[in-house]
C-alpha cells in the first residue's frame, strides 16, 4: 500500500502525463520507465508489464482511478 496521499499521488500521475489528456499512454509510460532505468530495452519491456497490469479496463490508457488502484495495491 502506498504511503503517499492522494494529491501527492494526483502530482504525480499529472508528470507523467505529459500530454495532458488525463491519462496516461504507453509512450509516456515508457519514457518515464527509460529515464529511471536508462535502458530503453528494458524500459519498453517494464512499461508494457505494468501497463498491462494497471489497465485494468482495457481501453490503452491508463486512468486516474487505474493509476491510484495500482498504486495502492
């Protein structure tokens, strides 16, 4: 369970959607993954296993709700 607040958790889903759609993509996902590992390899494959893991709907984007409901888990 995260030890982080909601609005904290909100700031944070905001950064890495760099868009601003309101969701969060698999490109912004991987670009997040490949300046934390610095390995675009194993960044892309990291991204698309927590992507799929967090989407829970299916839709190719990841929503609020989805992102809090991960990150709580």
């Amino acid at each position: 369970m995260s030890n982080f607040s909601d609005a904290q958790l909100k700031e944070a889903f905001n950064a890495i959607d760099t868009d601003g759609s309101g969701f969060i993509n698999g490109q912004e996902l991987e670009k997040l993954y490949a300046q934390v590992l610095g390995d675009n390899a194993k960044a892309k494959t990291a991204a698309e296993y927590v992507f799929h893991q967090t989407d829970k709907n299916h839709d190719n984007k990841i929503s609020f709700d989805e992102f809090l409901q991960g990150m709580k888990s």
